[in-house]
C-alpha cells in the first residue's frame, strides 16, 4: 500500500509551501496584531484567538522575502507545536494536497547550509515543488536564525523565550 502525505499548501512569495495537516489548528484571517516590545523581526506580535494569546511570525519576514503590506487575501495558518498554538501570516492558503510518500525528496544540502533547517523535503506535486516544513524546527526559538549582524538581539530573544515557558 503506497503511504500519502496529507499537506496544507500554501504560498509565500512566488512559492508553494506545506505543513503536515495534523499540525494545522485552523485558518483565520489576520486580525488586529498586538506587538510584543524587543521582538525579532519576523515575530509580528500576538493576536487574541478566542481568549488563547498566539504568537504570530511572519513567514514572509522569515524566509528573507520582499516586505509587502498585509492584503485582504493574507492568512494565518494556526499551528499547534509542543501543545502551543503559533500562527503564521502567509500570503494565501490553497488547499489540501495529497502527496504520494514516493513523491517526496530529501531537501538538498544546500538547504542545511544555508541555515533552512526547517525544510524536511521537496514534494512533487501536478509538475511543481511544494516545500515541506517542520513545525518544530521552524518554531523553536534555537532555529530561528538572524542575519550576522543580529547575534545579540537573537540570543536575549531566544533567553526571553526560554525564560517565559
């Protein structure tokens, strides 16, 4: 029997991105965001879900895109990591995709190198790429990296966090 990723796609930029749908809580659109002073960059502040405080980052800030303002199509994809919701501003969600385990590659070295820990693989799906993400490595404080010039913001960013589980 042939085992099928179930992927929430989405896109970022001109990309095509997916998340494991089992990790996925829901899909809102982007409400008021409260900043959070001392952030880093790409950490936009948090939104009040239903009386649950969610952390929001920006994924185009994350992936080193383009800066353009929020449009009525952008989303937040809810994700529940280590029992936390975390949402993640994309520019739009698309749909389910159902992607063969064959289908699947490794993400090439290239990936680890430049610091994109957080790609578990390259699906192929109707002629195109789908990058596969990890939640874990995505969302944990350690992964998220700054540009060079950054180092010290990151690391009380990251003492912060630890500081406030």
């Amino acid at each position: 029997m042939n085992r099928e990723l179930h992927i929430v796609g989405f896109q970022v930029g001109r990309e095509t991105y997916g998340v494991p749908i089992t990790s996925l809580h829901e899909i809102v659109r982007v409400p008021e965001i409260t900043a959070v002073p001392d952030a880093p960059d790409y950490l936009e502040g948090v939104i009040n879900l239903r009386g649950k405080i969610v952390s929001v980052m920006d994924l185009r800030k994350r992936f080193g895109e383009k800066q353009i303002g929020l449009k009525k199509h952008n989303r937040i994809l809810v994700v529940e990591h280590s029992g936390r919701l975390a949402g993640l501003i994309v520019d739009s969600a698309s749909e389910v995709l159902k992607i063969p385990a064959d289908d699947v590659e490794a993400p090439p070295a290239v990936f680890q190198e430049g610091g994109l820990n957080c790609v578990t693989g390259l699906g192929k799906v109707r002629g195109r790429l789908v990058v596969l993400l990890d939640m874990s490595k995505l969302l944990a404080p350690g992964s998220l990296q700054t540009k060079s010039g950054d180092a010290k913001p990151a690391a009380k960013a990251e003492g912060r966090g630890a500081a406030a589980r």
